[in-house]
C-alpha cells in the first residue's frame, strides 16, 4: 500500500504529538499543574481528531488545539464546584447548586467532616446509636407528623416509599401527574423502578374522583400524587383534591402518598407566598405520607425528606433499599443544624433561602441602586463612557422546580455596553468569580434578590475586568 497517499488521505494527521503541545503549554503556562495540562492536552486533541474526522477544516482546528487544552486544563486544575455569584434572582436555581446553606449548617457539616462523631454512637451507653433517631423527632415537632425519615435526595424519598409500599403491585396516579423534573427524574421511571406497577388515570388535563374510585383494585397498593412542581395547567383542567382523595384511601384502606417536589415546614402564605408546598397541611389535609427536597424551599442540604404514618415510615427504614440511599453524614449535619434553627425560629433570620424569598422590594430596591452607584464608578474608572447602568423592577420565578407559575417582585440592576449584552454575560462569567446574570434584549440584568453578603465586591471586581479593554 502506498503510505504517501494514506497521509494524504487522513487529515487527523495534521493534529501535533501530545508532547509538542504539552511543550507549548508548559512555557507559556506554567501556573497550571502538569497533570492537568497532560489531560487537557489529550482531550483538545482527541476533540480536534474528532472535529477533523467531521470535516473541519485542518488549519483552522489544529490553530485552536493549544487554546482549548488550555482551556480544558485550567477548567481541571481548578476546583469544582467552583464558587459563582448567582446574580439571576433565581433563588433556587438547579445549575448553581439550588439552596447555599447557612453559614451555621455549613459549619456544622465542617465539624462533621473533620472529626470523629457520633453519627451512630450512644454516648450513654457506650454502644452503637441511631443514626437518624435526633433528625426524625425534630422533624416529627416541626410537622406534627407520626414519624419521620430522611435519605440522601427526595428522588430517593420516593424510591423507597414506593418500593417499601408498593412492589409487585399497582400504583394509581393521574396522567396529569406524570411529570419530568430536568430530565434525570421522571415519574414513571422511577414507578418502574419500585417494581410497582403503574396504573395511570384520567387524562393530561382532567382527573375526577370515579377515575381513581373505578381503578382500585385488589391489588392497589398506593393512591400517588406528585406536584407539578415546573409547570401549571390552566384552561379546561381538574384534578382531585388532596383531602378527596385522601378520604378515598382512608376507606378503600390505601396509603395515599405525596411527592411535594418542594416542600417547607414553615407557612409562608402570611408573607405572600402561595401555601402549597408547607408539608405539615398537605398530612393535615389526609395524606399518610409526604415527601420533599431538602434543598429546595426548605433552604438546607441536598436530603428527601419523609414525613408520615408511623408504620410506613417503619417499612420504609427497615427496607434494605434505605441503606443504599442512605443520607451522608455532612448533609445530616446540616440538616440537623436547619431543623434547629426552625425550631428555635431563627431560621427567617440565618437560612439564605428564606431571607431572599422574603426580602421586602423597597430592601431590594436599596440594594440595586447602592450596586448601581458601585457599578458606574467602576464603568467610569475603566473608561467605558458608553457603559450604561440603570436600576428596573423585575420579577423572577423562586426556581428548582418551586412554586410553577409564580414570580417575585424584585429588583435589578441592568447593564448596555458596546459590548452587546452576550459578549459582557460572557466576560462576567468568566470573571476570577464569574458572576452569572440574565439576558434580556441588550442588557445584561443583575438582580440583587440573590446576591449573598460579599458577593456585592465580587460583582464589581467582576465589571471592572469585563470592562477592561472596552475602549468606547
Ligand atoms: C425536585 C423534585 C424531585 C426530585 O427531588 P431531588 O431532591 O432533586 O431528588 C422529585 N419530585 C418532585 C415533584 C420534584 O419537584
């Protein structure tokens, strides 16, 4: 065979030996570490054959080898997650990491981690202890509920209930019910997956009593209600109320059970949130169990949350599928440390996602102008006269899958640059701290509802570097 021609015919040829560009990078960037700069420098090159393989264009792929290995081995050498400003108003919002904990519960989780604990000791006896005991009764004072549990996520807490309740058996539940939360989480998956099956009734947007009457049957093990936790139904749509179809169960003798998505063991409806998601009335309303995010509205750790009938939460613990879900001891830590907080009130104070949900408007107005005066200094320091900073009302939705179809009235601070306002979210977000905002037509908004204490530095530290450079 003729090698010339198979050169010729291949242009992944093109692409440099690892070691040249390793080489390259290493001189003219030598704070990044030589394992991450090996990495990164393996993956553009594997990305660049790939690109080539597509029909890319030789000369213009092998060009940007050098600066995405670059980019790959910064990206690695790094620390992830790394810390971001979520300046999107969006307070629980699923790709920065939903609820920040409170500075107390971080602590607490801190003291867990690096050092011995009593996680399953009984300081008294000097024997083992009970890893959950403390966590559940404090729960069962927050919600009035007969027993309570927690493993490691509430995709989990359904999991289990489901399981523990309902396998080799049917679960009935609405098609209007059969919800996709971020695509990783899908109701009927997770049904399939119990070992239960399902028994779907009504239609997507109308669900009546004699459709869940009609499809009990023998071997009915749960009545499930989920919450549309990322979408509303409006128009011509019914379903059937919690406390109706709680009094079906209680006497067809079926658990019915609830997944709130997001739920709270504090009533918000006095400040002006809607009341849905407060778990103590969904189990007053007749519901034997319910489960819930821990780090949704509740505002702690990542955990699902399991409140309910005392024999089913007994069935559920004892389930060998509880240890494989079991929650870590960082995450029981904190969410300790916010059970403690709610009980003792202090939560409205010290838990960020309460304070931001409840955060006044004339407050948030303060604080957008206070950061647009920082703002213009900065645009003015750089030389960026065509720069502009206003201050707007906005609303934003509450995120994570919470309260669908509502938004909070807030503030924001609105940026215009010759930029464009893709090109300056752009800069921000690669930012020393990226700082992510929102883009609406040519701004670039930044709502104060969800900037944390210091993040205001961070913001202008943010401006100041996208700005440098910007001549007009
Ligand atoms: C968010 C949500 C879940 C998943 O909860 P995780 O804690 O993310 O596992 C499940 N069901 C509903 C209705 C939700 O809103």
């Amino acid at each position: 065979m003729d090698h010339s021609s198979q050169v010729k015919a291949d242009p992944r040829r093109a692409v440099p030996a690892v070691d040249r560009v390793v080489e390259a990078l290493d001189a003219a960037h030598p704070e990044l570490p030589a394992w991450a700069v090996r990495a990164g420098v393996r993956r553009a090159l594997a990305e660049a054959r790939e690109r080539l393989a597509a029909g890319g264009v030789a000369p213009e792929v092998v060009a940007q080898i050098e600066e995405r290995a670059r980019a790959h081995a910064a990206d690695l050498a790094g620390p992830h997650p790394a810390r971001v400003v979520n300046a999107t108003g969006v307070v629980l919002h699923t790709n920065l990491g939903r609820a920040p904990l409170a500075p107390g519960a971080a602590e607490a989780a801190a003291q867990a981690a690096q050092h011995y604990s009593d996680l399953e000791f009984d300081r008294e006896r000097g024997r083992r202890g009970d890893r959950l005991g403390r966590l559940g009764e404090k729960l069962v004072l927050l919600s009035g509920a007969e027993a309570a549990f927690a493993v490691n996520n509430n995709a989990a807490a359904l999991l289990l209930a489901l399981t523990a309740l309902a396998r080799g058996r049917e679960v009935v539940i609405s098609r209007g019910e059969l919800v996709e939360i971020g695509g990783s989480f899908r109701v009927p998956d997770i049904l399939e997956r119990s070992g239960a099956r399902m028994v779907e009734v009504g239609t997507t947007n109308r669900t009546h009593f004699d459709d869940y009457r009609r499809a009990i049957g023998p071997e009915t093990a749960v009545l499930l209600k989920v919450h549309r936790s990322n979408f509303e139904q409006r128009g011509f749509v019914a379903e059937v109320d919690l406390a109706e179809l709680a009094a079906l169960g209680r006497e067809r003798g079926i658990p019915v059970v609830e997944d709130l998505g997001s739920g709270t063991l504090v009533d918000f409806s006095a400040a002006g949130l809607p009341e849905h998601g407060y778990a103590p009335s969904r189990l007053r309303r007749g519901a034997d169990l319910v489960c819930f995010s821990g780090d949704k509205l509740l505002g702690g750790p990542q955990a699902g949350i399991i409140l309910g009938r005392r024999d089913i939460v007994e069935s559920m613990r004892r389930d060998p599928l509880a240890r494989a879900l079991r929650l870590d001891k960082l995450s029981l830590a904190a969410l300790d440390w916010t059970a403690t907080a709610l009980l003792e009130g202090r939560a409205e104070r010290e838990i960020p996602v309460l304070r931001q949900l409840l955060e006044p408007a004339p407050q948030l107005e303060r604080r957008a102008r206070a950061l647009a005066d920082r703002l213009e200094k900065v645009a003015r320091a750089a030389g960026a006269t065509q720069t502009t900073v206003a201050v707007l009302p906005e609303r934003a939705p509450v995120g994570g899958g919470s309260l669908p179809g509502f938004a909070l009235d807030g503030w924001v601070v609105a940026l215009r640059s010759s930029l464009g306002a893709d090109a300056l979210a752009q800069r921000l977000r690669r930012a020393s701290v990226p700082v992510i905002g929102r883009v609406r037509e040519d701004a670039l908004l930044l709502d104060v509802r969800t900037l944390l204490d210091a993040d205001m530095e961070w913001v202008e530290t943010a401006v100041a570097q996208a700005l440098a450079n910007v001549s007009r």
